[in-house]
C-alpha cells in the first residue's frame, strides 16, 4: 500500500487531500492584492467582507475574510508557522522571484534546506508563505533524505542554509545545472 493510500485509509476516505486555507484578516484590500499578486489567483467569488481565490482547478484555495473580532496574533503565538507551496522546477522558482520583485515583493528569507531550496515570503498580515522546490529529481529521493541521518543537520533553526536569492538567479541565467543550484548556500564540506 503506497503512502497516500495509507493516508487514505487512515483518513477514513478515499480520495482526501488538502484543498484550501481560510485566512481571517484586518487588511481584507491587501490580502486580496497579495495572493492575487503572488499565485495569479483569480477570484471566484467576493463581496464585502471575504473572497474565495483559485489558482487552478479547485473552486477555491483561499478563503480570505475580515471581522471585526480579528486580533492580531503575538509573533510566537502557537499554530501554524507557515504554509509551503511547491513549484515543479528551479527555474520556475527563479521566475517566480524575478515577478514577485518586480512588484515588490521579497523573500525575508532565502533558505536551502537540502532536501529543498525555499524562499520564505510574509503576507501583509505576517503569515508565512513557503515557495519551494525539490532539490533531488524524484519525491522517493528526497523522502529517503528526509529519512537518512543527513537530515539531523538541519534539524535546528535556521533548519537549513541561508542564501542570496540574487546569486541564485545569477546563477540560473548563467546555466548552472539544477544540481549545481541545488547546493546554493550549502558549505562545501556539506555537498
């Protein structure tokens, strides 16, 4: 039984898989502005107080909404750190950059976590968003280093290796291998 079917099962459904992420807000303009901006969301439905986005098939990815009972959260409040979203190659990542700082917007942190490179971006609310992309050629490589004693390394903030996201894309442009770019940040006594 594969994973994702054990999941499955363990779920009590066939067919589970995460399909959105509602977002209350005080900024529900900006919010707007931002997703649309950094997934070219397109909205499905909105009206006053909320919007449901889309950036691909399913009905909506987002839900983002504003009451008035919205507090903002403590930096160290606990749940959820950060949402992830993966990108299929390193050139997409690189692109995705490239037309995020055209707009303004910039990663707060750029970080090589070996299995992935991400960079990490705050909305205007502060939540963390993850853009990444894996850094082995199939998801059972980079699941088996998830697995192997290399993984203790980035066990400990900052969990991975800090980089410039501008020498990534020198780098790029200059036709480094995906391989090569996979190791941006990394000591040389890592690789």
């Amino acid at each position: 039984m594969s994973n994702t079917q054990q999941f499955r099962t363990n779920m009590g459904a066939r067919h589970t898989y995460l399909s959105h992420f509602g977002i209350r807000t005080k900024r529900l303009e900006p919010m707007i502005d931002w997703y649309t901006t950094v997934f070219r969301a397109k909205i499905m439905h909105r009206n006053e107080s909320l919007a449901f986005l889309t950036f691909d098939d399913e009905h909506h990815r987002f839900v983002i909404f504003e009451d008035e009972m919205t507090v903002t959260k403590p930096d160290s409040a606990a749940g959820i750190d950060h949402v992830g979203f993966g990108l299929l190659s390193i050139g997409d990542l690189v692109a995705t950059y490239e037309r995020l700082k055209d707009e303004g917007i910039m990663p707060f942190m750029p970080m090589n976590h070996r299995f992935t490179t991400s960079l990490y971006y705050y909305d205007p609310d502060g939540n963390e968003v993850e853009l990444s992309v894996d850094n082995f050629p199939t998801k059972e490589e980079c699941a088996a280093f998830v697995k192997s004693r290399a993984m203790t390394e980035i066990g400990k903030a900052p969990f991975g290796y800090p980089f410039n996201a501008d020498d990534l894309v020198e780098l790029y442009h200059q036709g480094a291998t995906a391989k090569e770019l996979s190791r941006i940040g990394i000591p040389t006594d890592r690789n």
